[in-house]
C-alpha cells in the first residue's frame, strides 16, 4: 500500500502492490525449476566455501544485516554474503526477471502477496529438513506468519520481521474535545461513539475523532476478521458473508456519522496525514507507523490501543520472510545463512539496532523501549489474536478490484451488501484462473 514498504521492509500497502500485478504465473512457470521437494540435509560443515547473494529491498537494514552476517561468518567464515539492495518499486520485478530463468538470489526476502505464485512455480525451497534437524524451529515464531509462508502443507519462508494494527490515539485532542480517553478492552460501539463525540466537539478546529480509508491492512481487513469472516476462502471469496459485510459496514458507518473525514477527503489527505497534522483523534494503523512519529510535533501526545473488539479480538499480521531460492547452485550454504537469521541472537541484534520488530519470541523489547511512554506492547500483544493477511497466488488482482469496488460502499452511494456480492463474484472469477 504505501511508503513503509522500503522503510520497514514489512507490511504491504495498497500503492505498492501494483508490482506484484507485473508478476506472471506464467513467465515464471516458463522458468519453473524441478524441485524434489526436499530441502538438503539441514547441516552444513563449518569449512563449507560458498559465494552468496542475499537481495534485500530496504536499504535502512543494511547496516543490522551485515552484523548478522559478521555473526554468521565466525561459525562458517568461508562462506562470503553479499548482500544485493534493490528498490521495493523494483524488486518483485527484477524477481521475476530471475525466476524466469533460473537465477534467483541463493536468499532473498518474501512478502505475502507474492509468496504463494514463487511457492507454487517450484521456486523455493522448503525448510523441512531445518526444522527436522532442529536448525530452525517455528514454535519460535507466530503461527500466523508461519501459515502466511506455508504453501500446499509445505512451510518454504521464515519470518523475519512482523507488524500488527492498533490504534493510535492522540491524548490532545481528547483533552481539548473534554471527552475522557476510552478503556483499552473497548468494543466497536465504543469506537463509534467516541469518534462520533470528538468530531462534534473538535467541529470548529476543522479536526474529526477518527478516520476511515481504503487500506484494507490497518482497517477492513481486521474489522471482517472482528465479525468473525475471512476475506479469502479457499479457492472462493468471502465478501458475500453476512460477517464480511459487517465488517465493511463499519467504516461505512463512521463516515455516515461525521465521525471521519469523507472518502473524498481521505483520498486528498491520507489517514496518516490527518493523525500526524494533529486533525484526527483516532487513527487505525500499522506498528510501522512509529517511525512517522518519533521526533514528530504529536509524539510526546500519543499512546497505543489495541483494536476495538467485535465478535471477537483480532488484528492482521505480516512480516516478511527470508527464502531459499530452488535452483541455488550453493542451497546447503544458503539455508544456513537462513536458519542464521532466523536464530535468536542475530533477531535479537536486528531488533536491538531498531532495524525491524523481529519475528522471533521474546526478542522485541527494544521496539517498545522506543516510545516509552506509548504502551507499544499493544502491538506485540497482538500477535496472540492476529490472523494473517489475506493473501493467494495472483493477490493484486483482487486487490485491484477492492480498489475499484469498495470506496462506494464507504462513501454511502452504493449499499454496503451490493457491492460485497459484485466484489465477491468479480474475485472468484479471478481466483478461478489462478
């Protein structure tokens, strides 16, 4: 969807997810490699000579990444790592360019959007037999981000980095608006309400309680989960459920209220823009969002909430994993660079150095240390209830018709249930072709 891509190296936002569009399941199937299935043999000598490229898209981990790599080259010091930096605009491009014949990166970084096309095009290899050697253990890390990498049965990515959403409250405009903060073990009825109740009160200072958008990661996304649906199922959409139009209805909702800026407004002026300008209250938003905060006019002003409770707790996860690629002619030396990263002394560097909120367990304390005063926990308490984003092998397609589709269901033109079911029926017949 937008600019924390390249910045976090985690989450994926509507804007950016027109490169996974460029990603053909054919050019790649024209370059598929055979794949066994099997992964090697989970243990690799310590004097084991090997050449290898990890491709990255975020130039600001470099400098944590190549202490994870100093840390690896003390176990296997002949094993060289270079690490390949490409753009996020261009990097799922250049990937494909690679998978189509045969020469990707030996490791390489993995969203969700486009895991499932390289998983099953035979591109990866799967990390089996590291985790049957003990190499890599993925009770380490969240369920959901191990099943966001699990294609077919088969796990092939591990987690690297996470994000989870909450909300990001701006105690100022509570207290100029004289409307008490609400609890944390709030509900959708409470978010409404106060939303409705700040942008009455903060009318004349042109500010609004909270705000809608169309990024379905940080807002309806989680409010479906909340009712208890799913966006995907299977092979099949779920946007034709009763749950699936709740949650859609929840924004449309807050708009209808006055309790958000317009549809039209929010596509002049982001949601995040309106939260970091001090003109809404409440804003729904990624754990990434943190950066845009820090040394920020508002920062000593916000604080953290969990998302408000539906039918039940949830929120979205994603984090990108770190792959093997299939066909690399040095796969035993890639796979314990991978299993590397994946352990908890270079996770617990990447989080120290403020790189990444590392995947692994027990490792984030850093991310929290970093706004002391904004009970950022919240966010890694929400990996317990967390379900991961909604993805399949061609996401971007579907993602298009979101796009096209919903903001007039938001903005109240069309009635929230008939643009679920055309939303519905346009993405089965697009899940149909995958």
């Amino acid at each position: 969807m937008t600019a924390h891509i390249p910045a976090r190296g985690t989450g994926v936002r509507r804007a950016l997810l027109g490169a996974v569009a460029a990603l053909g399941a054919a050019a790649l199937l024209a370059g598929c490699s055979s794949s066994s299935g099997a992964s090697g043999s989970g243990e690799v000598a310590k004097d084991t000579k090997a050449d290898l490229t990890y491709a990255v898209w975020d130039q600001n981990q470099v400098k944590a990444i190549k202490a994870n790599i100093a840390g690896f080259n003390e176990e296997y010091p002949d094993i060289k790592v270079n690490v390949d930096v490409t753009p996020y605009a261009s990097y799922f491009t250049k990937l494909q360019t690679q998978g189509s014949s045969n020469t990707l990166p030996d490791l390489f970084w993995m969203n969700g959007p486009n895991f499932q096309l390289y998983a099953a095009n035979g591109k990866l290899a799967p990390i089996t037999d590291s985790v049957e050697s003990g190499a890599i253990d993925p009770a380490n890390y969240s369920s959901a981000l191990n099943k966001l990498y699990t294609y077919d049965g088969t796990q092939y990515g591990v987690p690297k980095d996470f994000d989870t959403i909450g909300v990001w409250m701006n105690k100022s405009l509570f207290e100029q608006a004289g409307v008490p903060m609400p609890p944390k073990d709030w509900t959708w009825d409470d978010f409404q309400q106060t939303g409705a109740e700040l942008s009455e009160k903060l009318k004349s200072k042109g500010a609004y309680g909270a705000a809608a958008g169309m990024d379905g990661q940080t807002t309806y996304y989680d409010t479906i989960f909340q009712a208890g649906g799913s966006v995907i199922d299977g092979k099949e959409s779920a946007y034709d459920s009763e749950a699936a139009e709740a949650g859609l209805a929840f924004w449309a909702d807050l708009i209808e209220s006055g309790a958000s800026p317009t549809m039209q407004q929010l596509t002049d002026t982001t949601a995040d823009q309106w939260f970091t300008s001090g003109k809404v209250a409440m804003y729904q938003g990624g754990s990434w969002f943190r950066s845009a905060l820090i040394d920020s006019d508002i920062e000593q002003d916000v604080v953290a909430y969990p998302l408000p409770k539906g039918k039940e707790q949830a929120t979205v996860i994603h984090g990108v994993s770190n792959v093997v690629a299939e066909g690399s002619k040095n796969k035993a030396a890639a796979q314990a660079l991978q299993a590397y990263m994946a352990s908890k002394p270079a996770q617990q560097q990447q989080g120290d150095m403020g790189a990444i909120i590392p995947a692994y367990t027990g490792t984030q304390d850093a991310f929290t240390k970093t706004m002391p005063d904004a009970d950022l926990q919240v966010f890694l308490d929400a990996v317990e209830y967390a379900k991961p984003l909604p993805v399949s092998k061609n996401t971007a397609t579907w993602n298009t018709l979101e796009t096209n589709l919903l903001p007039s269901a938001f903005d109240g033109s069309e009635p929230v249930d008939e643009v679920a079911e055309e939303l519905a029926a346009k993405m089965d017949a697009a899940l149909a072709k995958e």
